[in-house]
C-alpha cells in the first residue's frame, strides 16, 4: 500500500513543478523546446551534449520570428533575447536593472577569485573596474607593451628552436598561443618569468598553470556544471574553481613580489606595480589579498580568451591563405616604416589585422554567451509586440554566438570575409550585432590589452612564418561540449615553417 504522505507530498512536487513551467506561457512568451521536469532545458548542458553557448545559440535560432524565448534553469526563470535593441536595453541603455552578471563565486571556496569584478556588482565591482581602467589607459598600456615585445622575442626564439629539427613544426594552435599569452601574463602582469617558452616543461610554468584551471576536460566540465549552474549545490560540495595550490602559488608570488620590491628602488612596469601604486594613493596599507585577487583576475582574463581568439585566427589564416598573403604584406610593410621594429605605434596601423581579428570573432568568440542577472523589475518590448515584465531574479541571456552568425544581420554568415569590418562597410554592421568583448558598463575592461598582445603576437608570427592547415585538424570545426569558453573538439593543428 503506498504511503498517503509520500503521494501527498508528491502531489505537491507536480502542482510545484507545473506551475513554475507554465509562468512563461501564462504569460504569452514563447518557450524553447525540450522543457523536463525538474531540470528545465538544461539537460544537455548537464549530460555534456552540448555547451551552455551552444544551447544559447540553438534556442536563438529555434526562435527565429520572436524578439525573446522563455526557458527555465532548473526552476529559475531564464529569458534569451534575440533583437539588438533588447541587447541594447539589458547591456547598456538600462544597465541598472540587469548590470548583475549570472556567474557568482563562494568566497569562503575561492576567495581571490570572489574579488575578480566579473564575480561582483555594485561597489565592489565599481572599484575593480576603476583599478582595471587605470592600469589599462594610454600610458600604462605603452608600458606593458615593453614586456610584450620581451616576450615575443622569446617566442620568436622558441619557434627557431623548433624549427631547427623540422623545416615544418606541427602543433596545435591553442596549446602555442597558450605559451604566448601565459608569458605575457608573467611578465607583463607579475614581472616575473613564466617559464612557458622554454624546451623542457616546468611545474609553475603560467601555461601549465592555466591549463590546470581551464583546459576542457571532463572533470573540470562537472565541476564548473555545479559551480555555475548549481550554486545551492556547490554550498555544499565546496568545490573550488581555483585549484588550492594556483591560490597558494599567486599568493607567494605576490608576497614575494612586494618584499623584493619594498627593498628595492628601481621602479617595474608592469600590472603589479600599477596595482600597487593605486593602493598606495588612495593612502591606505597596502592590501596583499586584494593585490592578489587583482593578479589573479589578470591571469584568468589575460591568458585564456586571448589564446583562444588567436587559435582561430591562425586557424582562419591556416585555411585562408590569401588572406594570410595579404595580413602578411601589411605587417613587413608596416615595420619597415618603423625602422624594421614591432612597436606600440606601427600595431596602431595595422588595420587589416584588425579586421582579420574582427572577422575570426564574429565566426567564433570566446566567450559565446552573456547571462545577466535581472536586479530590478523591468519592462522589456520587442519589436514583434512581445511584452515581457521582467522580475528579479530572471536570468536574461544574449547570444553572442547567435547575433555574429545571423543572416539576418551578416549577409553569407558562414563565410569568412575580413572585408566585412572594412572602412567602408563596418559603418553598415547593425549595433549590438557585433559585442565579442560584450557591451556597456561591463565591457571587458581588458580589451585594449588583449588586442594589444593578439596583435604583438600576430606580427611576430606572420613576418617570419607561414601557417598550413594540418589534417589533423577536424573539419567542420564543432565545439567542445565541456567548456564554457569555445574549443574545438581535436584542437586546430597547423604546419609552421619558414617563409
């Protein structure tokens, strides 16, 4: 005989559950398909079929005659928006009712990272912003480029050593430019060396380092699941985004850092000494745990979205070659004009590159999502009379991935065409349709140096070698699954060699 409790309670569990999946259609918003009980849409998310991102861009695409889609996290109200004056209101126009951003961090499981202000709003994000801001400015920008040309030289070195045992040197795009950009990170941001262009691996080389945070692998999948889409979960679980001993590692560093530096009197230009400059002006003690959260926030945004954009960008350059002829003829052109030197201004003028850049990002971001998190009730209208009163709490979601490959917006989508960010028909890309580095107040603040550092890198690479695509690159490209930020399943593998 079944227990009268246990069929009352679940009585109550279907009146729940039926009520929360019915707010959306009570409501008139369309809903995306493939709604289970319990879980919502996120079922694939949570069996590894497909990413966040791409789940993302198949509800925009599945909702092609709507301006918005309903879906449900778990139970928790989530809305895509799909027109660019929506994208408009959430990321810029009306930033104060959505400028939350899903993501949210333990502080007592990850407390360098809970500082970072992609983590944060309010205050605490208002004051990370403005340090970021201060560091990334014209000055101290021209600044860190003197780090980032020591580490191309060492990365043209790395190459020639290579190179010496193989006129064509096969290797995967994103684990080569990983060594580029964890190098960077090192000295440019720590003033120290990272150990990633070196013959023989290092322990706390700042690419392996990386790679132990946020290389694509199964466990780091589930984990990040729970993370950042089970909070209430993780209360419990305790787990960690940031392995113990990277928090331990950035800790000495820094502490190591500020006593050599307290002892000497030869002034360092790189992130640190900024971060510790501002601390000192504002004329208070200097803060160690909040260097070290700014350190490690320059780490997680310098070395992973950077890499992964110049991965396909080599890869777009791998395939494309006349359009590698071409990126390459501006770059030997362009020093030659700069006395045969890399430098801050001669980066400045190469424009092709920028548009090759723009084009690889609008085919594949690194980041192929946004999630705002709404902090205040408000009233969203798309074109299409849809009428949404959007209450907080509801997570409101842009598709980066779905904007860059809409025809609607991109005429041949599938094709790459840098012509498109040229001069004259850039000033034709709809607004909002085009936000690899998202839009508005939250805008990645790293930008200037990110494209700082792509662009160094690119240049070194294209005045002395040539890119050929190799078979074991898989084609067509599909995206990983297990990762939140876009990676190729195989990886992109190309054959480098002399020119």
């Amino acid at each position: 005989m079944v227990c009268p409790l246990f069929v009352g309670a679940l009585a109550l569990v279907v009146v729940y559950l039926v009520n929360k999946y019915s707010y959306w259609k009570k409501r008139g918003i369309p809903v995306a398909r493939g709604l289970l009980p319990c879980v919502g849409h996120m079922l694939p998310v949570f069996v590894l079929k497909m990413s966040g991102s791409e789940m993302a861009r198949q509800m925009y695409n599945d909702a092609r005659n709507s301006s918005m889609v309903g879906f449900y996290k778990l139970t928790t109200l989530g809305l895509l928006i799909r027109e660019p004056r929506l994208v408009k209101t959430v990321l810029q126009s009306n930033f104060s009712s959505f400028h939350a951003n899903q993501s949210s961090i333990q502080a007592d499981v990850d407390p360098l990272v809970a500082k970072d202000p992609t983590f944060n709003y309010g205050d605490v994000w208002a004051n990370g912003r403005k340090r970021l801001a201060f560091a990334f400015s014209g000055a101290r920008l021209k600044m860190l480029f003197v780090a980032v040309c020591g580490v191309c030289k060492k990365f043209e070195d790395y190459l020639e050593r290579r190179l010496k045992s193989n006129a064509k040197h096969e290797v995967e795009l994103k684990s080569l430019f990983s060594r580029f950009t964890g190098e960077v990170v090192a000295n440019a941001g720590f003033g120290i060396e990272g150990y990633c262009l070196e013959d023989e691996p290092n322990l706390e080389s700042f690419d392996l380092i990386g790679k132990s945070i946020l290389e694509p692998t199964l466990i780091h999948a589930l984990a990040n699941i729970i993370i950042f889409f089970i909070p209430m979960l993780n209360r419990v679980l305790k787990i960690s985004f940031i392995p113990t001993r990277v928090d331990k590692l950035v800790r000495r560093i820094v502490t190591e850092n500020l006593e050599l530096r307290r002892k000497s009197s030869t002034t360092r230009n790189d992130f640190l000494q900024t971060m510790i400059e501002m601390q000192k002006s504002e004329g208070g003690k200097l803060d160690e745990e909040l260097i070290a959260a700014d350190q490690l926030s320059f780490f997680l945004n310098g070395y992973e979205t950077s890499s992964i954009t110049l991965s396909f960008v080599g890869f777009q350059l791998a395939v494309h070659q006349d359009v590698q002829r071409r990126l390459r003829d501006e770059v030997l052109s362009t020093i030659a004009r700069h006395g045969g030197t890399v430098t801050f201004d001669a980066l400045k003028e190469m424009t092709y590159m920028d548009r090759v850049i723009n084009e690889s990002q609008r085919l594949y971001p690194a980041v192929g999502t946004l999630i705002k998190v709404c902090t205040e009730e408000f009233v969203l209208e798309g074109s299409d009379g849809l009428r949404c009163r959007v209450v907080p709490g509801t997570k409101v979601v842009v598709s980066i991935h779905g904007l860059h490959m809409d025809p609607e917006y991109w005429a041949n989508p599938e094709v790459f065409d840098p012509e498109r960010f040229s001069n004259e028909r850039k000033q034709s890309i709809e607004k909002m349709t085009f936000i690899p580095f998202s839009e508005g107040p939250r805008m990645c603040a790293g930008m200037v140096m990110a494209l700082l550092q792509m662009k160094a890198c690119l240049a070194t690479l294209l005045r002395s070698y040539k890119l050929e695509l190799s078979s074991k690159t898989r084609l067509p490209l599909k995206l990983s699954p297990s990762h939140f930020f876009s990676s190729p399943i195989g990886g992109l593998w190309v054959h480098v060699s002399k020119i």
